[in-house]
C-alpha cells in the first residue's frame, strides 16, 4: 500500500553529520547540497577523522558547522561521535561525497512526522560518476519497508538515504562501533527494524558518488576471507536480537547466512581459476537457497558479484571463469548470475575490452530485453 505525502504537514528538526577524511576533492559540494536544503538543519556536524588535505579548510569556509576532531577511529566512530554531540530529534548521516536534493530532508521529515511507528525513512538513491547530477522531480509517496525481508542482502545503498529519529538510534546505543567491514551500515538497518517496519521514500532525493577511492572497493580489496568472516559476524549478531522478537524466523535466515560462507568458495575458486572449487561453491550456494524465490536469489546473485567486482578487471579472466564454469546442475543461480551481470556496468567493460568475445555477445542478446527496459526513461 502507497500513501502520497501532504507536502504541507508539519515538519522535524534534523541534525546533519558528516563524516569527513580527506576528502577535498568532493566536500565543497556534499556541504552546498546541505546548505541548499529547503528545510535548513537545525545543526550540521561534521566529524574530522585526520584529514590531511585542504577538507578542513574548505569546511571552515562555511559558516554554521560545528567541526569536530576524532583522529584515526574511522567513520563508524565519527557517525557516533556526531551523534552524541547533536539534540535535533532526527538525525541524518551525509557521507563526504554524496550529495541531496534541495527536498530532501524536508520530505523526509515530513514522512517521519506523519508515520510517527517508523524509526527511519529511507530515500532512493541516484547512482553518479561525474560532478554533477540531474535529479528527477520528486513524486511524493512512501511504502512500509521491511529490511529483514531481504536478509541477508541490503537494499540500502548508503547511510546518506536515511534519517533516523534519535530515540530509535540512541535505543540500539548509537551507530555500531564494535564491528568492522562492509556490514555496519546494514548490521544498523537491521537493529532498527528488529520490531517495526522503516519507511521508503518512493522517489530519488540521493545522489551516491561512485568512484575507485570509495571505500567498499577498499575494503573488498583488502583479506577477502576476514571480510566475509566480520560480514558474517555482524549480521550473526543482528540475529538474535530478531530471534529474540520473532523466533519462528531462525531456520530460514540461518540458513540464508550460511550462503555467505559459499561465497567465499566460489569468490576465491573464480580468483585463483579453481574449477572443482567453483563448482562445489556454486552447486552449494544452490541447495542453500532451494527453498527462496527467483528474486531472492537473483538479489544473493547481485550481492556475491558485489564482492566479486573488484575482481573483475576485463584485463582478467574471472568474469570467463564464472560465465563458462558455473555448473548447469546450478540453473537458478546460473540464470540469475547471468542476468545481474548483464544488467550491470561488468558487462559493457568487458565488452569494450574483449569485442569479438562471442559469448559476452550473447550473453547481451540474451537479455537484451531487460537491458532495453532498464536504460528506458521512467
């Protein structure tokens, strides 16, 4: 069910932290976007986490922030460490290099001051590679939205789409600072919403920057076997707290956590061009999920090339590994890959690399059809 929005109800004061780490190329704007808000914070808070650059001078060109200095701890700590030092009663987390739309923050505030159960409102998400970004025009409207539904793949793209309401946050002991990897954010979506559903905001209010020095590359990058092993780790812990909630849910979402640990096989089969391995991976990563929907699977498909992507340079021949080795005895998981890689940015470089690869060729003919209707304009 979708509610419209009454753009005239009232509206919560927000408090804006950003986490900030040499980050000069991008701050200037993520900091304009803040100031061209139509509904201005009520504090803006950003955190230094030991910047040597020139981010500390463009920030205190700006009047009305509030610099904070918490060196080397990183931006999980510099997320909490804002937080305790703001009173607004939402709170809204910018990461250095993204930017809103002038609506942002009064939209969702007013989503949050109409749905008072909610303890944050998500926005959609634009992804950008360039300094500038179009928005679409807002259609106002908002849908419940359950994060454990999709466990354990996060459908949120960045802390820089949600706002949250302070008692929410302070209830969970602020943003997690005990964990480490790629999961934190998600590991906080979860906690969240272990006994209520959030909000989503139907319409794309958040511009998230992509580019080489984004620090999920870095970290994928980094021990693949200890990241998966945190990554496991933190949504473990998120788990009982769910269970303790709702027990009747324990087999099915053990069972889809167990699936992150066949990827690490498949993961480390497709870097090291181990077939046998690739093969015992995917067929297990299979029966893991024999039980889940086409679109479950499709969205743990898109999730394994998440951590697969820095892998995949089309100089290297990981991607043929995948597309040539996966086992037929594997089919759902098989046509899923398939499908997420050529819906994603993997497929045209590889192309642009390899152009008289027949198999990339057809994998684009295959589906041509969904391809054509993703780049169609909405």
């Amino acid at each position: 069910m979708i509610w419209l929005i009454d753009q005239n109800a009232k509206v919560m004061d927000v408090a804006v932290i950003i986490p900030l780490f040499n980050g000069s190329q991008w701050i200037r704007q993520t900091l304009e976007s803040v100031f061209s808000q139509s509904q201005p914070p009520r504090e803006i808070v950003v955190v230094d986490d030991g910047s040597e650059d020139e981010s500390l001078e463009i920030v205190k060109s700006f009047s009305g922030i509030t610099l904070l200095r918490n060196p080397d701890k990183g931006s999980h700590c510099a997320r909490n460490f804002g937080f305790k030092h703001t009173t607004a009663p939402l709170v809204a987390f910018l990461d250095q290099d993204d930017i809103w739309h002038r609506d942002h923050l009064r939209l969702m505030s007013t989503i949050l001051e109409q749905f008072p159960q909610s303890a944050a409102c998500v926005a959609n998400c634009a992804h950008f590679y360039e300094d500038s970004l179009n928005f679409p025009s807002p259609v106002l409207n908002s849908q419940f939205f359950a994060p454990w539904d999709f466990f354990p793949t996060n459908s949120v793209a960045t802390p820089s789409a949600v706002v949250i309401r302070r008692e929410a946050l302070d209830s969970i002991n602020g943003w997690p600072t005990q964990f480490t990897g790629t999961a934190v954010d998600y590991y906080t979506w979860l906690r969240l919403s272990v006994n209520q559903s959030l909000i989503r905001n139907h319409c794309i209010t958040v511009g998230y920057r992509r580019h080489n020095n984004s620090q999920g590359t870095k970290l994928r990058l980094q021990n693949l076997e200890k990241l998966i092993d945190n990554h496991i780790n933190t949504l473990a812990d998120a788990l009982r707290y769910r269970f303790s909630v709702y027990p009747q849910d324990a087999v099915l979402l053990e069972n889809r956590l167990k699936s992150l640990t066949n990827m690490l096989d498949i993961i480390t089969a497709t870097i090291t061009a181990d077939q046998s391995l690739l093969v015992k991976g995917a067929i297990s990563f299979e029966e893991s999920l024999a039980n889940e929907s086409t679109a479950f699977i499709s969205s743990m498909c898109n999730l394994l090339l998440w951590f697969l992507y820095p892998y995949l340079d089309p100089q290297e021949f990981t991607l043929k590994i995948i597309l040539e080795h996966w086992p037929n005895k594997a089919a759902k998981t098989r046509q899923g890959l398939r499908e997420r890689i050529a819906l994603s940015r993997i497929l045209p470089r590889h192309l642009l690399a390899h152009p008289f690869d027949l198999s990339l060729w057809a994998l684009l003919v295959e589906f041509a059809p969904l391809i054509s209707n993703k780049l169609m304009p909405r």
